[in-house]
C-alpha cells in the first residue's frame, strides 16, 4: 500500500473504541445481516466503519486540493473566510473558532465546499473559491461529492425502511436539487503544541450523515453514560482506518449519524457527541489532515420527528421530553445557529459558549463536568 512506512502507527496504549464495521457492497445488494449491522451500529453508538465504498481515489484526490488551498498565503485564505454569521462555506481560518468556554482560539483550518456549488459548476449558488479550487472542480471535487452522496443516500434509503417510514421519506429532505448547507471539508490542523489539548470541541455533527477519511488519529468518542473519551482508531497510512483489532484495511471510511437524523426519528438513531485531540504517540508530531463529506437536509426542511409517518417514530418521540424532537427550526437555522455560536468574534461568556451553539448532545463531557 502505498505510503505505509510514512505515518507512525496508531499507538496501543490509549483507550480505544470499537466500531462495528459495515460493508457497502453487502448493503447496496440488500444484504439483511448487513442491514442489521449498520441498524446497530446507528441506533447505539451512531458511528461506524464503511468498506468497500469505493470513494478511496476522489478522497485522496480532494485531500490534494485541499492541502494546495489550504496553504495559500494568509491574505488570499482571508478572501473566502466564513465569516461570524454562521455561514458554511469557504475557508475557516486558525484562530476563529473559540474552542472552550474560556474563549480559546482554535488552531485549525477548513476548506468547505458546497454540495450546490459542485453540483451547479459554473454556476455560483453561494459563493466563489479560490482559484486552485476552481480549476479542480469538475475533475475532482464534483466527482468527490457525487460518490460521497450516492454512499450516504444509499445509507438513508435503508435507514428509512428501518424506521417503518414510507418509502423515499428521508430523500424527500434531502433532494439535491435544493439548496442545502451539504459540503465537502478537508480539515488541517498543526502538529501539536506543547499542553495543546483539543483541535475541534465537543460536539455532536449538525446535520444528517457524515462520511469521513482520516490520515491519522485524535478523533474521539464519549459513548452513552461514558464518563471517559475513547479514540477510534485510524490507519497509519493512506486514506483509511483501523478496526479495532488493530490490523489496517485500506479504504475504511468512518461514517456517524447527526442530529438531524437524530430529531426526524425521535431519538432512535444516535447522534453522537465526539471530538478532535492531538494524535496520539508519535503521530502527534506529523500534520493532521482529513476529508470528508457531510449530508445535511434541504435548508427548509423544518427540524422534527416524523412522528406522523411512523408508529415507531411516534413511540420512541413520546418517550423524550416535552419538545425535545421539535426544534422549532429549519435545517439552515439550526446549521447557522451552530456554526455562528463557535465563531470568537460572538464569544461573549462561558455560560452562553455553552448553550448558544448546542446540539442534541444526551452525555455529559466528563471534562466540562469537572472544570
């Protein structure tokens, strides 16, 4: 495989995670013990590993995109910055982010590109991008995002009959025709600092579906009642990531549940809360870059359990809450809220960092507890 001897291994004395691994060619042929397991595996923790999903070659390709736009000189990043209003797109410079309740500046960086935008190339539907994204848009970055979402609404398709929900319910939310705040990301963060403790906070994923491609480790999980993070571990190497057993298998892909899907069936599937750390072991010294696509609903699509169209749903919704899985909100308002709450320009103090840009997070960070 190429590039096996580039990356330290993933280290053997940091507590780890399982993850059921799902394999998508079992699943596109209807494969039911396959389905069972992605049922599982979305309904208990939310996240899983995806194989045979045969995006490996568009991932490395928009990885390479990614590092060219990502080390552009500062000023030109500055042109497509995201902004404090909460939008999705273009460049999210090191140092906008507050990644705690103190108001501390985050060191990573993103380049978001639009579902809309790829899709629609060469017409503008949100914004423009710099020139070295340009030029790869129709070679590389629309042949990403095609892949990506054909794996994620095949996800949702099967997804949907599980929830006893009419057939093509899900994909009503999330035609590719309207717009959305759908995007492709690659994300660099520096190697780490002395005392550097987090890259990305705790969070759970704003939308429906994500579907991920890690170089090395420090993405982390706090599993249901956890009182402890664990990481997942991920590939030395190119492209992939690790089961559990710690034997590399090129091409893993880790897929997680957002809260979108987590509110349209009532508590049901599993909208994790994780973070982004440091790598650990000898990893911590190298770059960490990753890319991924993330599948959210069309932004009006209003943010509720589909209590009206599956018992199940209806059930499992009654048990929550009062208005727990009626958000009040579309799917642009919710993105916005969330994205625009982590930005250090709107930090105003620690007890509004902590609520202004929640999610369906149901586990306590152990840390915050404590701090």
């Amino acid at each position: 495989m190429p590039g096996l001897t580039t990356f330290p291994p993933f280290p053997d004395d940091v507590p780890t995670h399982p993850l059921l691994v799902v394999d998508y060619e079992l699943i596109k042929a209807g494969d039911q013990g396959e389905t069972e397991k992605l049922w599982e595996a979305a309904t208990q923790l939310g996240f899983w590993y995806l194989k045979n999903h045969g995006v490996d070659a568009e991932a490395q390709a928009l990885l390479e995109v990614g590092r060219k736009a990502l080390t552009l000189p500062l000023d030109e990043k500055l042109k497509y910055e995201l902004g404090d209003e909460g939008g999705s797109f273009g460049i999210k410079a090191a140092g906008t982010q507050a990644i705690d309740a103190k108001g501390t500046r985050d060191t990573t960086e993103f380049l978001n590109i639009s579902q809309d935008d790829a899709l629609a190339w060469p017409e503008v539907i949100h914004r423009t991008y710099p020139d070295v994204v340009i030029a790869h848009m129709t070679s590389t970055i629309r042949p990403f995002i095609e892949k990506s979402l054909a794996v994620n609404d095949t996800l949702l398709a099967v997804l949907n009959s599980k929830l006893g929900l009419p057939r093509g319910t899900l994909a009503s939310f999330h035609k590719p025709e309207d717009p959305s705040s759908s995007l492709s990301r690659c994300i660099r963060a520096p190697p780490c600092a002395p005392n550097e403790k987090l890259f990305i906070p705790a969070h759970t994923d704003y939308g429906s579906l994500t579907f991920l491609h890690n170089r090395t480790g420090g993405l982390q999980v706090l599993p249901p009642g956890a009182t402890q993070w664990y990481y997942v571990k991920v590939g030395a190497a190119s492209i992939c990531a690790m089961p559990y057993d710690g034997q590399p298998i090129p091409g893993l892909a880790i897929c997680n549940v957002g809260d979108a899907l987590n509110i349209f069936s009532g508590g049901i599937l599993r909208s994790n809360i994780h973070r982004v750390v440091p790598p650990p072991g000898e990893q911590a010294a190298l770059e960490r870059w990753s890319v991924g696509f993330f599948t959210r609903p069309s932004d009006s699509a209003i943010l509720r359990a589909i209590s009206d169209k599956s018992a199940l749903i209806a059930e499992a919704a009654a048990k929550g809450d009062p208005g727990k899985y009626q958000s009040g909100a579309n799917a642009k308002e919710w993105v916005m809220r969330r994205t625009g709450g982590l930005r250090y320009n709107n930090y105003k103090d620690p007890g509004r960092w902590n609520n202004i840009w929640k999610g369906t997070e149901d586990t306590p960070n152990p840390e915050a507890m404590t701090a």
